[in-house]
C-alpha cells in the first residue's frame, strides 16, 4: 500500500507519458489497494532519489561503526563494510527483480504476492518494529547531544547546558518537545517523500560538515604524534573475544537498512529504469562516508572509542579551538538526525496503516486517518524517548531480529520461493548464503550480548 497511489504506473518511463482517463473510472479506488500508484506526481529526479535513500541510510549506524572497528580491527571492519554493502545492493536487486514481476508497487506487495496475507503483515510489522526503535534512538541522541546525559555516574554536559548553563528550557523533555513541534511535526505532515529531497540533501551535507571536522581533527593529531596507528586486526584472546566478534553484525545490518523506502522512491522516479543506479550510487556514497567515519574515528580515540562515538566529543581534544570543534561536531550531527526523522518516519507510517487499515481508501484521500496515525506515532516515540533512559542493547537486538529480516532474509525468501521462475541458480546460492549468514551470525550476537549482559549483573556480587 502505498500513500497516494490511484493508477498502475510500472509501465510509465517518464512523467512526460501521459495516460488517457477513463471517464467511467471512480475518482478513488474502492479499496486500499497497496499496489496502486498515483501519476498526479510523477517526476522525482535522479538526484533527489539518490539524497533520499542515502538520508535513510546513514542515520544513528554511523555513529556506532567506529566502535566496531575497535572490535574488528580496521582492516576486517572495512572489509565488512565493503561487503554488507554488496549483499544490501544484491538484496535489494532481488526485491526490484520480483517487484517488476509481479507489479508490485511496495515492499508489502512484493511479500503479499510471494507469501499471501501473513507474508505482508509479518513484513509490516518487522518494519514497525524496525522503524519505530530507529526513531527513538535518533530521539534519545539528539537530547544527549543538547540537553546532556549522565552514564555510570559521570555527566555528560549538553551543548545548550555548555553554551548556557542550566536551564528549565534546555532539560530533555523541553528539548524534545520543542523538537519535536518545530521540525519533526511539520516535515512528517508532509504527504510524498520527494517532497523532503531538499532537506535530504541538507541532511547529507551536515553528515559531511560532521565527517570533514573529524578528519580534520584527527590529521592534526596524527601530525602533532599525539594519536598511535590502531589496530589492523581484531584481538582475540579466548572463544568469548572470538564471540564478541559476531556483535558488530547487527549494527552493521541496522546500518544499511533502507529496503522499506526502495519502493515509494522507485515509485516517484521520473524514469523507473533508473532505480538500480540510485541504489548503486546510494550505497557508493554511504559506503564511503562509513569507512571514513570508522577509520578517522577509531584513528583519533583508538580503544577508548565508545559505542556512541559522539560521546567521545565533550572532553578535551587536545588541540586549538577544541571546544568549538566539538560543538560543531555534536550540532551538525543532531541536526542531521533531525533531517533523517521524516524519511524513516514515512514508510513507518505507510506500513502501520497497512496493519491497521489495509482495506480503506489511499491514505492521501483520508486527511483525519492522516493525521491520526501522524500524531499517535510522533507522540508514542516521543514518549520512548522521554522515558526510556538507554535502548542501545535494545537498538542491538533490534538490528539483529527485525532489521535482519527486512534487509536480507525475506528478500532472499522471496528469491528461493521464485514465484514466476526467474530467478538464476546463482542468485538462488546467493539466496541461501544470506539467509544462513544472516541468522548464524545474529544468534550468535544475540547469545554473545546476553552472555555479556548477566556477566555484568553477576560481577557485582562477586
């Protein structure tokens, strides 16, 4: 399903292809049918599609990559890097083939069309699940980097705390609520994503202002031979550092998931033949702007990079002009989040009206079931942010249950069931490969991060 789409449109190439109308025709559907397109809107260019899907890509991942180089080693990371990128891009190449297949305009149609019923809801959960767990996390870092956090003990002062102070106006819940009705509410009011290409673009930009400051401070340390080189490989002492390897898995995944925005992007596309270049360069580009993060990250804190590199930025950087730099990296990167919120905020709302609605009328057609579910949403993860203190452990069981499934299994899934017999035997053994990689991998996090977790409820008592 899809928010605004009245009219079949996989056989259009250009918004310049007009189609004659049926006078007999209803002006809206009779049901809510997820594989119905809308050609009132019809031209999102090259370039806006490509500053779309980047923005869903990099979101709160990047902030955590650096961390797993510490656990890695440079070189294993960014080769896992480099190769979560080709399976993304040779996943998403499977949903696109099958999609094409069947004329299916979603994520959820695809599924529904391979599996039946249970195939798309399970789907639309999972991207529930996914989405909403993102957006929290996007939530929970913007107040920490303006209003401040305290971690065992130690506070962690915010930028509004550095610049004025304590104040009634900078504590989290203002903070967020302010945020939330100045730029979340009226950039997810918005109906069709290639509405939020400018401020996708924006966004891109000020992960880059982030990106290039880091560089540049950690050039001038590695001159200054203030910073050591990292390490190259991961250490491994015993079979619990060899198990502690498989926990980078699921910020890798949660990294590069973007697979639920392929579809309302692919749908917006001037020219549909297109989509495959603007994942290819999507993935390009986020793919180079995670190893540069990771590498300088890591380069610059070594073994004191912590989980949330952006953390690492309230202390003393040891150069000229340190606690401006430090500002400007925490400000640029909140509002990079701020700009990211709506491009995933959109297709957690397409799918929850799908659960909940999957026979009324377009979404676009319903102004008050819009707003309905706009409002419940930003007010649930509103409060998520509010209430709950820390989700990364959280985050990290997340990436490795819903993310894995939206971003590889299922579009494997789909290729092995090959409904229309065109699927090769080599993107079949792909297929299989994904889906064991992906669930042997992400077992092993999730029993590596439970084992960590009651070792650490049990150390105290000993």
């Amino acid at each position: 399903m899809t928010i605004g789409n009245l009219a079949p449109n996989r056989e259009r190439k250009s918004k310049k292809t007009m189609q004659v109308p049926n006078e007999n025709a209803p002006l809206l559907p009779t049901k809510h049918d997820e594989d119905l397109s809308f050609d009132e809107f019809n031209g999102a260019s090259f370039t806006g599609a490509v500053f779309n899907l980047s923005t869903t890509i990099v979101g709160a991942g990047i902030m955590a990559l650096p961390a797993t180089m510490k656990v890695l080693g440079l070189g294993l990371g960014i080769a896992m890097i480099v190769f979560m990128a080709f399976l993304t891009e040779r996943s998403i190449d499977m949903l696109i083939k099958f999609s094409r297949a069947g004329k299916s305009a979603s994520y959820g149609g695809v599924m529904g069309d391979t599996f039946g019923k249970y195939g798309r809801v399970l789907l639309q959960v999972c991207i529930f699940i996914n989405n909403v767990g993102v957006l929290i996390v996007y939530m929970i870092i913007i107040g920490d980097v303006l209003s401040g956090t305290s971690s065992d003990g130690i506070h962690h002062p915010g930028v509004f705390e550095s610049w004025f102070g304590e104040q009634w106006w900078s504590t989290r819940t203002f903070v967020l609520l302010f945020t939330t009705l100045g730029v979340f509410a009226p950039l997810a009011w918005l109906k069709r994503i290639d509405s939020l290409k400018f401020t996708s673009a924006l966004s891109v930009a000020l992960a880059v202002v982030f990106l290039v400051i880091m560089v540049g401070i950690a050039i001038v340390k590695v001159i200054s031979g203030t910073v050591a080189m990292p390490r190259w490989l991961p250490d491994i002492p015993d079979l619990a550092s060899f198990f502690q390897l498989f926990t980078v898995v699921p910020v890798l995944v949660t990294a590069f998931i973007c697979h639920y925005n392929v579809h309302s992007i692919d749908n917006e596309l001037e020219d549909s033949t297109k989509i495959q270049a603007v994942v290819r360069t999507s993935l390009t580009l986020c793919s180079t702007v995670y190893i540069v993060t990771s590498f300088f990250g890591f380069l610059l804190f070594g073994d004191g990079t912590l989980d949330d590199v952006l953390a690492n930025f309230d202390k003393d950087l040891g150069i000229a002009y340190g606690s401006l730099l430090n500002d400007a990296v925490r400000v640029s990167y909140a509002a990079h989040l701020m700009l990211v919120f709506p491009v995933v905020f959109y297709p957690l709302r397409l799918n929850l009206d799908g659960l909940l609605f999957h026979s009324s009328r377009p979404l676009v057609s319903d102004n008050k079931r819009f707003a309905f579910i706009t409002i419940a949403l930003i007010g649930v993860i509103f409060l998520g942010a509010n209430f709950i203190p820390s989700i990364w452990d959280a985050f990290q069981f997340t990436g490795a249950t819903a993310a894995v499934c939206i971003g590889f299994i299922f579009p494997a899934s789909i290729t092995l069931r090959d409904r229309y017999g065109i699927a090769k035997r080599k993107e079949k053994c792909l297929a299989i490969l994904m889906i064991v990689l992906a669930v042997v991998s992400n077992l092993v996090a999730v029993y590596s991060d439970a084992y960590d977790l009651f070792k650490k409820n049990d150390s105290p008592r000993e």
